[in-house]
C-alpha cells in the first residue's frame, strides 16, 4: 500500500482517513516486532563488547603497567600509597581485608549452603543441665538465604572496587607521566562537597532503599522458588528448600487446588480483572470528576473559589484510615446510610452493602463510589493547577470561531489536560492497582468468595491482588511462597501496562506540541 | 428588533447568569456531601447514650465521657507512639526526600537515568512483599513489639528517597542559571544548596515535611505487622482498627469516633495553617515531575 | 464586508477602573482602520470589546447597521488573528484552519477547497500538515491569518500580529498584509503600539491615550496636522523636536521668538491665528527633524546649537543637538556629499545652526496641550 502525499491523504473522507491509519498500524507490527528482538539483539552484542573491552584494558594494565600497578592487582591499594595518595590506598586496602576476613570468617559458609538452603533441620537434644529436652536449632533456611544473597552482593561489589583500583592505577600513571601532580587527601574532602557532592547526597538515601527495598524485593523474588511458609519457616519447624517453578506451575494452574472446588489459576484471574476493572474506574472517575469540579470552581463568575476549595481539601488532612474506617461502618446493617435510607422510607429493609455474596457487585460499585469521595479533592487541585496555565486566547479564539463550551472542552482543555497529566494518570492507574488501603480497610474483600476461599485461602469480592496477598501472608498457614508468587505477577502485569501505555502515550510522541 | 434578533440578544449575560447559579448550587451539594462524614464522627463521639454502632447521627445524650474513657485504655500510648514517629518520620524523611530530589534535578551524571528507572521499576512491586523479611530483621534487631517506634521509624524513612517526584518538579522549576552564577563566585556545590536552594524551597520543603509527618498516622499494614502480638507498640490505626472488629465494636463504636476525632485534630490544624503550601506542592510538582 | 459604528462606547472594570472612556467612531465597509497608541491606552480592549470578548458598559456597538452589544462573538460574524497566534498546539495546520468551518457544519470537500485556497495565497500549502511547533513565527503568523480568512467574515480584528516578530521579518509581514487587504476587501481592524505599522497600513488612524481618542484621520492628516503634543509627538520617526518659544502679536501678523531668532509666520497661519483670536503667549514649537535644514555656518534666522551625540545610520546621520535654553533638537543630516572637514567637526560641543520654514512649525499651547493652528 502505498504511502499518500500529504494532500492527498487530506482530502479523503473521515471514514477513508481512518482505515487508511488503521491498516498502516497493522502494516506496521511485524516490522515492530522484529525491531524489538533487532534491539535485544544490539544490546546483548553493546553488552557483549562492553565486558570484552573492560577485560582487555584489565589485562593490558596488568601488561603495561608499573610493577607498583602490577603489585595493585593483588594488594589494593598499594598503588596509591606508594604514589603518595595515603587516604585512597589506605580505604582501598581496608575494604580488601574486610572482604576477605568476611568470606573466609562467613561468606564461604553462606554461599555453600546456597544450593540447598540447609540440610539439618531442628532437633530434640537432652541438655543435662536443664535435664529436660532441647530444641537445637542447626541450620536456618532464612538466614542462609539472606546472608547467601547478601554474600553475593558484597562480592560483586568487591569486584567493582577491585576494578575501580585497577582503573585508577593506570589513569595515576598517566597523570604522572604527563607532568602533572596526583589529587592529594585534602582533594578528595573538598570534591566530596563539590563535584563529588552528588555522591555525598545519595550516599544516605540509596543505602536506605537498597537495604530496605531492593534487597527484600530481590529475597522475595527468590522465595517464590521455595517452599516457605508457617510449616516451614526455616527453623523452628523445618527447613525450606527450592523447588524451582512448582509454585508458579501452582498458581497458573488450571486443575483444582489442594482440596479446593476452583484452581488457583481461575481465582488469580478473578482477582486480576476485578484488580484491572477497579483500578481503570477508580482512576478514570477520579479523574474526570475531580477535572469537573475543578473547571466548575474556576469558572469566570464563581464566587469564593477560596472556600470551596479548603472545604474539599480539608478530606485530604484527615488520615485516610479513619475516613475509610468510618465510611465503612456507615454503610453497615445498622449503620447510618440504612438507616438514614429507611427513615426517609426509600428502602423497607437494610441492605447489606458489603456483606451479600449473592451481589457482589453491590459492594464492588458501593467501594468504587467511596474512592470517589477520597480522590475527588486531590484531583481537583492537579487539575486546577493545570488549568489554570492553558493560554486564554487559545479560548477566545474557539469562541470566536463559533465554539460552544462542550467544543472548547474537547477540542482545547481535554487534549491538553490529557498531554500533562499522561504519565500521572499512568502512575495513578497502577498506584490504584496496588491501592490496599481503600479497599482493605473498606470491605476486607468482603464479601467472601466462598468458591474461589477454599482453595487459595480467604478471598472476597472486592479482594485487590494485593489484598489477597495480605490475607495469605497474615492468614493461618502464612505461604509466603504464594504472595511472593503473586507479588512477582503483579509486577509483570504492572510493568507490562506501564510499557505499553508509556509507548502509546501522546505526551511522548508529540511532547514539544505543548511548547 | 424580530423576535429571533431578540432570543439571539439573549445569548451573552443571561444564559451565563443561568450557568453560574447552577454551579453554585451544585457545589454547595458537593461541600455537603463531603463534610457529612467528619460531622457524623464528630457527632457520634459525644453519644451517651450507647457505645455500639447505630443507624441515627445525633445522639440523645450527650456528653465528653467517650473521650475520658480513652484515657483508661492503651490510646494515649498508642497516640504517642503515632506522634513521635510521625515526628521523627517528618524531619528525618524531608532531609532524605531532599537530597534524593536535589540531586536527580540539579547534576547531570552518568548514573542518573539508570538510577532513576531503577527506581521506576521497584516501585512496581507492591510494598508489602518487603513487609515479611524486614519483620525478621526489625525482630533480631529487637526492634518490634514494645519498641516498635524506632522500628517504624527506621523502615518509614529508609525507603522514603523513591518518593522524590513531586519535590524534583519543584526543584526543575528553579533556573539553572543561578547554580552557575553561584559557581562562577566560587561556591562549593554544597555551599550552593545551603546558602541559595534552599532558601527558596520553602513552599517545597514544608510539603514535604507536612506529607511526611502525615504518613504514619495513617499506616496501617505496616504498624499491624511490627506490634504483632502487643496492645503498647501499636500506633493509632492498628489500635483503632482492632475496636471496630466484630467482637469490640459495641462496646467501642463511640470510642472509635472519640479517638478518630484527636487523631485527625492535630493534622488536620496543621493542615489548615501550612494549605498553601500543600496546594502548591501538588499543582506545581506533581505534574510536571 | 460591512461598516461598524461604535456610538459613546466605554468600559468600566469592576474596580472602577475605566478602561475606555466614550469612543465615537464610523468604520465604513471596507475600510482599514488602524487603533495605535501606548500601552494601556485602551485600543485592545476596544478591539475586544467589538470581538464580543470583553462586555461592553456603555454605549452602542453597530455592525452593518444591527446593534450587537449582547451577540455572542459567533454570532457577529467576525474573524481574529491574536498577538500570539492561539493556534490550537495538538492540530496540524489543516485542522487549525479548518476548525471554525468544521464547527459550522461545512462539507469536507467545501473545507478542503477553501482551506488549500487560502493555504495557497499564504504561502504555506507544503505545511498542511505540520503541527504548530513545527513552524517558525512568520509561519505561525500565517496560518492565524489563514484560520481567520477562511471563515469570510464581515470584519477582520488583528491584536498587534506583528509584535512578537524580528524587526526584519515585521517589515516583510507588513508587506503581505497590504497585498492581504487588496486579495480580501473586506472592514479591517488593527492595533499596535507601533506607529510605523499604522502609517503604512491604514486608510485611517485613531490614535488614542489613556483610554480617549486624541484624533482620528489620515496617515498624512495625523501626520501633517496632528491636533495636540500627544499626536504630534507620537507619530513621526524620529520624533517631532519641541522647543519652548514665544508667541508674539504685532498688529494682524504674528511671529514667534526663539532664543532672540524672530521666525515670521506665513499667511494662512496668521489667517486662522488672527480668526481665533489668539494673543501673545507661550507658546511649544514643534518642528520635525526631516524638516530641519542644518547648517555648519551661521545664517540670517538661523538658531544656534551645540553638538551632544551623533549617530551614524548609514545614509544619513542623527545629530543630537541642544540649544542655548537647553532643548533638545534632532537633526538629519545626509553623509554623502559632505567633506573631510564638514565630518571631523561633528563632535561633541561644535556649533551648528539649524533653519526650517514658516510651514513646518507647528504651535501648541502649553498647558492645554493643543494646536494652536490644527484642530
């Protein structure tokens, strides 16, 4: 099919216009697709002569250096003290004795008990002096997994160090070669608040996440190939070990789980639409509303703009968890919106909002409404932010042109209200995906689902994936295997959606329109 | 002038008259509609007349005794135990928000992007996998249970530089030009961020520090997991949460919304005197980070 | 095309503010009227207030005979091109100009006729499909007209088009809209603050100030008998020098009296003088620079000056020069036929005299302001 001119292209008809882009999109995808496996292919070949390069400059420092870099290879460190940098070669050296002392003193232990995650598991041993019998604890599947993978890391982490002393032993050789001085101590304690100082700010913070994020997540990751649980939580019952992809093989299942009348795989995707259902509502609503009561409050004419708005963001203030608690219980049996409704004699008898697993999607519309009166308020000032910087004239010129309010909104406030706040409202819809607080604190999932319960432990109606998660790591056998299955799951789904819409989104491909 | 010239005439100040009163109305509906829970609550904690939960708002009799009757439970402890961490949380997460932000928006290096899809994608996986093993941590830490404070403190703000969006828009709005003008005096790059950023940060600095103290008093699924088992590390939402489970709650319904009440009292004043500066935070650098 | 009347027309802000202070005037069809003066003097609101963007507080607003004070901007029948463009930042070009036409329903093929047509007069058919960010600013400039064109509309608003261009790209602009005006034939308003724009655009300029018209006319009217300081200082690049001098009667002629110089009037002056029975008084001498003949040598009536600063523009040069009361004078002089001498004595502190004609003075009154002669 051939490619029309520009003019041409513009004097067919909307119908023809449409077909003609819908068939060059599906033109386009096989040479998509091979573009993608040619990126994957370039990056492996990048990645490839990357560590190629890295190993021949290694090398050929090794080959060309002094014998003081030579020397280096083996003590690090001994470079820079010998060329006068004491405070570079006396860190380099300690960082290298820590390293070893620790593997020799743990990291080896550690790292051998990686493949099997403990062999002994705890014992009854008669203690004479308690004259009774003890439990021994031997090994502890926990704490090899973790210290193994913290072994790991400080091991890669001593190799990046190794190389940065190797690099910085030929780069000192050819200062010194050209004449010129080495950077002293007091060099280096003035870059670290200057050109350095973007380290000194990240120091505290990275540690942080990567202590208290990276490492759990990436622990989690690998129990979703054990057998962790309440029965085998490492060392007080028994020891867990790998059992590779069973439990994804679980989950993904189509056939029934342990006992249960409906397998994993069906209750995972029960939750995951409703998760995807949800979380398309409560952002779109959200934001549509919220844009809504902005314009109205901004319009020319509105007066107390001031108050309206502190009134609607004062539900901002109050914690979310007493708003939704309370909200909650006002829509019991006996709660207030019951009984509100009965007084007025609109309804004969209570409904149970959040309890009847005959409608389940009384509840679920009920908790989707909720989240409309906790988003609106935050929506509101985004938006009313963003409208406010739209250029007026671009108006005055619809208006002109004969543009009657619902055009100016499609035509003008939408397109650009929609270029801004693209990737907010990407980040918005996985945010609400992983959204536990409203709906946990809401229903619990309630009600309960009593088909999909069996199987997978307790799961409701309204159960988001991640609730679910909750419930099956807090609930009686604590499979923790499980929720770190769901929890990878919930990642690929969130990422792949992300990858997606970021590809797709507007704000990307025409982002200097808006300039 | 024919009748269609007249109705044409109409168009410009009438039908706009129309439209405004319209709105009005309809956001005087929508300010109801918002505020009726917070008066229910603030209603309720003053009912005497039962403490279980009912289908009627204002009570019969009132009267202050739900609010002494938290003064006989676990509250107070819990209520402080919220507030110092939400305190600490406040100054110690701001410190680690802004250098985070400051960094990824003022200087170029290599590792910046890398740096920051990195942080993309563990975002992507929800929170509360980290929960199980930084349990275990915090517990062989002795961190949990009666000292579960410093143990919510320290997981509260450890993490707390992935949230650095909103104060990064806000630092990319201030030029660049004043950095290198700084530079060309002679300013160290930390000196820059003392003398010169950060006095104009203000509005940026007190969102965060108002977020950040708002965080724990409304945590729930963390604070649940460190006090595991004990009623005096719990915070706030736990201990709350546990009165309206179906075994306490007619007892203490009304103390929920007693309790409900101090809790939000403190943030929502605070609130109330640092609004502008929470308004600017979300319309400024929510977006455009 | 169609002729619009503005009868007592004034705006008044919320605050009290009166923006617009009772504005008469009759546009004919097809005329090129031009709104010029200092920021803040109003003429943008007026323009608005005619567009149907702003509400008018007093006063009537005719077009073509129909009073439209409450008609809704669309329903006047008018186009407008704004200071920056308002091009629709996600539409491509095509889009922008089609909009209006696709609002009122028209045809597709009709939309694609007239949009290509006016693309074509414009000069910018190969950009049909770009997106305005793609485009420079006299690009921009043009798919504005474009958007309006099309829309054939009884009258053509333009907010300062011109002002957000380079000085070069301006002139050439300016240009194109004079061969726009010929193509189009229809009731034009402009505003601009510049005063250039207005000389060469307009059939009719209405210079105002502060929220009044100080006067309305010709290019060569404002410009040959301007009615106060006001218009005479305005227009005229570089600007008209003002002198302080003295009006002297004798008998049924007058002459004014500058620094012991007598310059004697000429007859049509004296008539109008002698009509409105003016007398002796202070009076401001306004001469224009390109009126002035300037001397190197003393001469009979000529006035002595002092050189401050001179400027070298090329052709000519701007003699800054102040005289013995201290006034400011501005003088051009040509470069090319004069000598080495002539050129080395042009510095700073050399005397010069300076001569002009009866018929080029100009007489204000000073604390009205006005022309003692025009007006």
């Amino acid at each position: 099919m051939t490619q029309l001119s520009d003019l041409e292209f513009l004097k067919l008809s909307k119908g023809q216009k449409f077909g003609y882009k819908v068939s060059r999109f599906f033109l386009g995808i096989p040479k998509a697709i091979l573009g993608f496996f040619l990126k994957i292919w370039e990056g492996l070949k990048k990645g490839g002569t990357a560590v190629g390069r890295e190993v021949s400059d290694i090398v050929g420092t090794f080959i060309h250096g002094d014998w003081k870099t030579k020397l280096s290879f083996f003590i690090m460190g001994f470079g820079c003290l010998a060329r006068g940098q004491i405070l570079r070669g006396l860190l380099f050296l300690l960082f290298e004795i820590v390293f070893i002392g620790f593997m020799i003193l743990s990291g080896g232990y550690w790292l051998s008990m990686l493949p099997s995650l403990g062999k002994v598991g705890p014992s009854e041993e008669y203690s004479e002096v308690l004259d009774a019998y003890v439990t021994k604890y031997n090994d502890n599947s926990f704490q090899i997994l973790l210290y193994g993978v913290l072994t790991i890391f400080f091991i890669i982490a001593f190799i990046y160090t190794w190389r940065v002393n190797v690099k910085q032993n030929k780069m000192a050789e050819k200062i010194l070669a050209s004449g010129k001085k080495l950077k002293s101590g007091k060099d280096d304690l003035r870059s670290v608040v200057d050109d350095q100082f973007h380290k000194t700010l990240l120091a505290l913070p990275m540690t942080g996440i990567i202590v208290f994020t990276a490492l759990p997540i990436l622990f989690m990751i690998l129990v979703a190939f054990t057998n962790y649980d309440g029965t085998h939580n490492g060392y007080t019952n028994s020891l867990f070990t790998w059992v590779g992809l069973d439990n994804f093989n679980t989950m993904l299942s189509w056939s029934g789980g342990a006992g249960g009348t409906q397998s994993y795989a069906a209750t995972f995707g029960e939750v995951l639409l409703w998760t995807l259902i949800w979380a398309f509502f409560a952002t779109f609503t959200n934001y549509f509303l919220g844009m809504f009561v902005a314009m109205a409050i901004n319009k020319k004419g509105i007066r107390f703009k001031k108050g309206w708005r502190t009134i609607l963001v004062l539900t901002i203030a109050i914690p979310q968890f007493i708003s939704l608690l309370y909200v909650s219980k006002m829509f019991a049996k006996n709660g207030i919106v019951n009984g509100f409704l009965m007084d007025m004699g609109w309804i004969t008898q209570a409904i149970d909002f959040f309890g009847d697993a005959s409608r389940p999607w009384l509840a679920r519309v009920t908790v989707i409404l909720i989240n409309i009166w906790i988003g609106i308020p935050y929506l509101m000032l985004i938006t009313t932010g963003i409208l406010m910087n739209i250029p007026a004239d671009l108006y005055e010129s619809a208006k002109i042109d004969g543009a009657s309010g619902w055009q100016q909104y499609r035509k003008i406030t939408l397109p650009y209200m929609l270029f801004v706040t693209g990737p907010y409202l990407l980040t918005s819809f996985t945010g609400n995906m992983n959204n536990f607080n409203v709906i946990y604190l809401l229903t619990a999932g309630a009600p309960t689902n009593a088909a999909a319960s069996s199987a997978a432990g307790s799961v409701g109606y309204t159960d988001l994936l991640i609730t679910w998660l909750f419930k099956i790591t807090t609930g009686a056998e604590s499979q923790y295997y499980m929720a770190s299955v769901i929890g990878i799951l919930v990642f690929v789904v969130v990422a792949l959606i992300s990858l997606i819409v970021y590809n797709l989104l507007p704000s990307i491909k025409n982002e200097e329109d808006f300039r | 002038m024919s009748e269609a010239t007249a109705k044409r005439h109409m168009g410009l100040k009438t039908s706009r008259a129309i439209t405004n009163t319209a709105i009005h109305v309809l956001l005087i509906v929508i300010s109801i509609i918002w505020l009726i829970p917070f008066v229910c609550i603030v209603l309720q904690s003053f009912r005497m007349e039962s403490t279980g939960q009912v289908g009627y708002v204002v009570p019969k009799v009132w009267g202050t005794g739900n609010y002494v009757k938290l003064f006989e439970t676990d509250f107070p402890r819990w209520y402080t135990n919220t507030f110092i961490a939400a305190l600490a949380t406040a100054v110690l997460q701001t410190i680690i928000v802004l250098c985070m932000s400051y960094t990824l928006s003022r200087f170029r290096f290599k590792m910046r992007q890398p740096l920051m899809r990195f942080m993309l994608i563990l975002g992507m996986f929800p929170g509360m996998l980290t929960m199980i093993i930084l349990y275990r941590v915090l517990k062989d830490l002795g961190l949990t249970q009666t000292n579960a404070v410093p143990g919510l403190i320290l997981v509260y703000v450890a993490s707390s530089g992935m949230g650095y969006y909103v104060s990064k828009g806000f630092f990319d709005t201030i030029p660049m030009s004043l950095d290198e003008a700084a530079r060309v005096d002679g300013a160290t790059r930390a000196k820059i961020l003392y003398k010169i950023i950060l006095p104009l940060s203000k509005p940026i600095v007190i969102y965060t520090v108002l977020t950040a103290f708002m965080g724990p008093w409304g945590d729930y699924v963390f604070a649940r997991y460190i006090a595991f088992g004990t009623s005096a590390g719990k915070n706030v939402a736990v201990g709350l949460y546990d009165w309206l489970n179906k075994d306490q709650i007619s007892s203490y319904y009304t103390m929920f919304c007693a309790g409900g009440v101090l809790v939000a009292l403190p943030v929502t004043i605070l609130f109330l005197f640092l609004q502008k500066y929470y308004v600017e935070g979300v319309t400024g650098g929510a977006v455009k980070g | 095309m169609a002729s619009v009347k503005l009868t007592d027309v004034k705006k008044v802000y919320d605050n009290k503010v009166t923006a617009v202070h009772d504005f008469n005037l009759e546009i004919k069809d097809k005329e090129f009227v031009v709104f010029v003066g200092p920021s803040g003097c109003g003429k943008s609101t007026t323009l608005r207030m005619i567009a149907g963007l702003e509400d008018i507080s007093g006063g009537t607003l005719e077009i073509d005979g129909e009073v439209v004070n409450d008609l809704q901007p669309k329903d006047r029948d008018i186009a407008m091109v704004f200071q920056n463009y308002a091009l629709y930042p996600h539409m491509t070009v095509y889009d922008n100009i089609a909009f209006s036409l696709r609002l009122k329903k028209v045809p597709e093929d009709e939309v694609y006729d007239r949009v290509t047509n006016a693309a074509k007069i414009l000069g910018i058919t190969e950009y049909l499909t770009r997106k305005p960010r793609a485009l420079s600013g006299g690009q921009r400039q043009r798919v504005a007209i474009g958007r309006a064109m099309v829309r054939n509309a009884k009258v053509f608003l333009m907010d300062e088009p011109l002002s957000n261009l380079d000085a070069k790209l301006r002139n050439q602009m300016r240009a194109e809209i004079i061969l726009l005006r010929q193509k189009l034939d229809t009731t034009f308003i402009y505003v601009t603050h510049d005063q250039t724009e207005a000389m060469t655009l307009g059939d009719r300029i209405v210079i105002m100030k502060d929220g009044f018209i100080e006067q309305v006319g010709t290019p060569q009217e404002v410009f040959d008998t301007p009615v106060n300081l006001f218009v005479a200082g305005f227009i005229g690049s570089p600007q008209m020098n003002f002198l302080k001098a003295n009006l002297v009667k004798g008998g049924s002629s007058y002459y004014v009296e500058l620094l012991d110089v007598k310059l004697p009037l000429n007859d049509e002056q004296n008539a109008v003088l002698a009509q409105k029975g003016v007398g002796s008084q202070e009076i401001i001498l306004g001469v224009r620079p390109e009126h002035t003949t300037v001397l190197f040598d003393n001469a009979e009536g000529a006035i002595e000056c002092t050189i401050d600063v001179n400027e070298m523009m090329g052709s000519e040069l701007h003699l800054h020069l102040r005289s013995k009361n201290d006034d400011k004078i501005i003088v051009r002089l040509p470069t090319v036929d004069l000598s080495k001498e002539q050129r080395a004595s042009l510095s700073y502190g050399n005397k010069m005299y300076i001569t002009f004609p009866a018929k080029v003075m100009h007489l204000f009154d000073p604390e009205t302001e006005k022309s003692l002669i025009d007006g």
